[in-house]
C-alpha cells in the first residue's frame, strides 16, 4: 500500500469540521498520486523484463488495470 494514504484529514490543522465529501476528495487524489507511481514503477519493469514475453504480458494487464481503476475512474478503493 502507498505510503501517502495513512490519513486523508491530516492535511487539516484547524479546528474545523470535515464533511465525508472532503474526506473522499482527500483519498482520491491520495490514490491518483499512488497509481502514479505505481505505474511508473511497472513501465520501469516492463523495460526490465521485456525479454520474458510471459512476465511482460503480465505487468501491461497489472498497468492497464491500475489506471484505469484509479486514474480515470478514481474508484478503487470505494467498498473499502
């Protein structure tokens, strides 16, 4: 897990009251961030390993599933 989630109201030093909206604002740009990297991380792999078809193949349904779960739906961990 990404180190960035650990608490989406942290951000906030005041006093003030938070609504359930800002909070899931707060975690979606937490997991847009943490996708980011995520991918980053597996195109450098993808380089790596591009002599193994298999593993290969592997890591582009991993980055596929990773973006599009997180980057352009935002909506990875909302059962959670």
């Amino acid at each position: 897990m990404c180190p960035a989630i650990v608490s989406p109201t942290s951000y906030h030093s005041d006093n003030t009251q938070n609504t359930p909206m800002m909070k899931m604002e707060n975690i979606a740009l937490l997991q847009k961030s943490c996708a980011a990297r995520i991918i980053d991380h597996i195109d450098r792999n993808i380089i790596r390993y591009r002599e193994d078809l298999r593993m290969t193949s592997k890591l582009l349904v991993m980055k596929k599933y990773i973006h599009y779960e997180f980057v352009e739906e935002g909506t990875g961990f909302e059962g959670f």
